[in-house]
C-alpha cells in the first residue's frame, strides 16, 4: 500500500530529524544514535530513506555495540546542492 505524501513526508522528516546536523539540514551528516533511538524514529531503514530523500546523497550506516552511526555528504555537497 502506498502512502500520500503528507503521511509520507511525516516519516520521513521523523527518521531525518534523528540524525540531521545540528547546525543546519543540508550540511555533512555525521551522527551516531543508539539502536533505541533508531527504532524509535522509524528504524534503520527508514532513516536511510530519509536521508536520501532529504539530501540526495546516500548514507554509510555502521554499527557498533547498541548503536548505529550515519554518515552522508550531505544536501549541500550532494547533486542537488545549492551552496
């Protein structure tokens, strides 16, 4: 089943907003959250949607003991970027 995009759109922004800089959406993202935190947010694969969605660059996900870092160049060094 696929979703609208208002419903869409919540997911994604509820998995981004779990490792999006804190200094601005579109720079280097560089974020290691616990595997609770990335399940509360939609989980893993979410979050890899999200960032993709939202940036346009594809993330590095690895795992550690009980966490999960995300690492992607970001919006604004992405084929999209503006800056």
């Amino acid at each position: 089943m696929d979703l609208d995009y208002d419903t869409q759109q919540a997911k994604h922004t509820k998995a981004f907003d779990a490792v999006q800089p804190a200094s601005h959406w579109k720079d280097r993202i560089d974020a290691t959250i616990t595997l609770e935190a990335a399940e509360e947010a939609g989980g893993v694969a979410a979050i890899e949607s999200a960032i993709v969605h939202f940036t346009a660059t594809v993330p590095t996900v690895t795992y550690g003991v009980g966490n999960v870092r995300f690492t992607a160049d970001g919006y604004w060094a992405g084929p999209a970027g503006d800056g």
